[in-house]
C-alpha cells in the first residue's frame, strides 16, 4: 500500500480535511494531527475500519482506543451517566475540552466492544485541533488512538507517523507539529462518597493540580501485577530501540570504555552536571536555558526519536522537575527507562 501525505497548510486545509474525510467514510483509517500526538482514525462505529487501527498498529486487542467527539454534546452518543457524575463530567468537559484530557465513563451500548477491548467503560476526548473536530462533526466519533506500531514512541510529527506505519496506511494528513507534544490525560470520573473521586489513570498535558478543583483525585492502581488499570500504561510503553538509562542523580552515571552515549538533557547547563561529563556522541536538550516544562514536553518524544539512532548503545536521561507537565515527561521517562532494567 502506498502512503499519501496531505499537506494541511493554511491554503491546503481544506482540501486535506476533505482528503481525510473521503478516506474514513470508505471505512479506511487515516492518521491525523491533534494537539497532544498524531491519532490513527477510524469510524468509531464501523468495527471493520476500527479492526484496521489494530492490524496497522500491531496493537493487541486488549488495549482500548480514545474516541473523539465533535463537542460535548455527542458524549451521549458514546457514553451513559450516572446522575452522581453528570455534573462533574460537564465541569470537567466544560473547563478542559477542547483539549487533551481525556474522560473514562460509562459506555453506551452503541460503542463497539472492540474499541473499548470489552470493558465497560469508553475514554473520550474533544480535540483542541480543528481537523480532528470537523471530523468528527461531519462523520460522528472517531476513534484514534495514538499513531505508532504497539509499544513504540508516539508520533508528534507527520514524519515519525510515516517512520512508524509507511506502507500499512493510504493518508497521513500534515498539519506540522503537535502543540503539546504527550498524550492526552487519562481521568476515570467515578461517584465518590462526598465528593466524585478522578482516578488518574495517565498523566498529561491536564495536570493533577489543575484536576484537584473539580474531585477527590487518586492514582490508578493495578488490577493484578502484569495488568494496569489503564490498559496500554504497561512499563514497556514509549520504548525506543536503543536503552534508556534515566539518572536521578548525575554522579551516578559510569559511563564504559567504548560504548556511544547520547544524551537527553532538559536544559543543557554545564552546572547541572551532565554536559561535560562524558564526550557524549549526540545531545538532545528539551528546553535549553532556563528549562520550561511545557517546552520540553513539546519536544521529548521529537528528541527521544531522534536519539533512537543507529550506533548509539545508550540514551542517558537527565530528570525533568516532577510538577505540572513534568510529571507526565518524567511518567514517560520511567516507563521508557523501566523496559531494559
Ligand atoms: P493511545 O491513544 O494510543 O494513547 O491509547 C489509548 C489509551 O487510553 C489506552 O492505551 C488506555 O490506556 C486508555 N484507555 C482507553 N480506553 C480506556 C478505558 N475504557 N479504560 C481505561 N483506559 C482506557
Ligand atoms: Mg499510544
């Protein structure tokens, strides 16, 4: 299969909405920019298209896919409420959406259960970008998880989508870099005793200080050792290929005769230890200067992949500040890290 790419620049943006929605009424799937990363989209609906997301992605069939909405207004098409969370579901979707926080309710009947990999709760965002909300608007909900083969970095560019799934399928559509850079925050809303009670089931752009406001926030557990309570949060996500060795302390990092190191540095200081340690053979530094959180996690997963390179033996990862978006970068870090130890 061949790989088109649609440029959605300012003149072409039409045109390349249109290109996508073609696709996705012939029930093919398409990937699409959105604020946090590139989504591979499908007719929610439609099994048959939803069933190509797994084939492309090689994603295995118990991890869940984000459905996308138009507006606030179709949540009843995809989701039930319980008179107990209805109101903080409207505050929660009224202060946040669009953008990437990302609700797990109730699911309604409708919804198919391989999107939702049989559980009985769907996850549903509404897109801070325009192209997946006229998408959705014109074709109903659509589900898209993020754009990368199972278990790999995700894709905050149109070039990594097409690093990962060149060949497997027909559109990606370029609309330049991801505004946020990590995937969407993961909420389950549930009823709480005096208050709803937000489980945070993956941290993102939306940060826990920000969800305090509206419930009693709580982190996710672990259904049994091997299975998260988020499908899909398993430690091996967000590995590259080469390891990742993340270093709370930089004095801890012994580096061994002949072997490359690259490093991934948050704001490339001499003071902080790292620079001038090792005659690393390539440095990627996420906000050089001062350090801004919301910078860095615009580039980590650009930087990640571009250390993912041939003869590089190892990527050292300096520590980002765990508060705000930071959280999430280091949340990230650790899963990366998690795989080789
Ligand atoms: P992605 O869009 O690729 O980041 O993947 C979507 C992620 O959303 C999955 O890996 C799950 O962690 C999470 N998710 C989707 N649906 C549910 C659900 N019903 N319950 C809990 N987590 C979910
Ligand atoms: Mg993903």
């Amino acid at each position: 299969m061949q790989t088109r790419v649609e440029i959605a620049d300012f003149e072409n943006w039409g045109v390349a909405a249109g290109e996508a929605a073609k696709v996705l009424a012939a029930g093919e799937v398409v990937a699409v920019p959105t604020e946090t990363v590139y989504g591979l989209a499908a007719l929610a609906f439609n099994t048959e298209a939803v069933a190509k997301v797994f084939e492309a992605k090689e994603r295995p069939s118990f991890d869940p896919l984000i459905v996308h909405l138009a507006g606030i207004r179709d949540l009843r098409r995809v989701a039930v409420m319980p008179e107990g969370i209805e109101g903080v579901v409207r505050q929660l979707a009224e202060a946040f959406w669009p953008g990437p926080l990302t609700l797990v309710l109730p699911k309604h009947e409708d919804v198919p259960d391989l999107v939702t990999s049989g559980l009985p709760t769907v996850a549903v965002r509404v897109s801070k970008h325009e192209i997946m909300r006229r998408l959705a608007k014109e074709l109903g909900p659509i589900a898209a998880p993020s754009a990368n083969r199972f278990g790999r970095i995700s894709p905050t560019s149109a070039r990594a989508v097409m690093s990962e799934l060149e060949g497997r399928i027909p559109l990606i559509i370029d609309g330049g870099a991801c505004s946020d850079g990590l995937e969407s925050t993961i909420v389950a809303v549930e009823e709480g005793e005096k208050r709803p009670t937000l489980r945070l089931l993956r941290p993102g752009p939306v940060t826990r200080e920000e969800l305090r406001k509206f419930g009693r926030v709580v982190k996710a557990g672990r259904v049994t050792d091997d299975r998260p309570e988020a499908p899909g949060t398993l430690e091996s996500h967000y590995a590259p290929i080469v390891p990742v060795l993340l270093f709370d302390k930089p004095e801890e990092f012994e580096p061994e005769e002949g072997r490359n190191y690259a490093l991934l540095s948050y704001r490339g200081d001499p003071k902080d230890g790292y620079l001038d340690r090792h005659a690393w053979t390539r440095v990627e530094v996420l906000s050089p200067g001062k350090g801004k959180l919301a910078e860095a996690a615009v580039r980590f997963f650009f930087a990640l992949r571009a250390l993912d390179t041939e003869g590089i033996d190892a990527i050292v990862a300096e520590p980002v500040s765990d508060v705000g978006i930071g959280s999430a970068i280091m949340d990230r870090l650790r899963r990366a890290a998690a795989r080789q130890s």
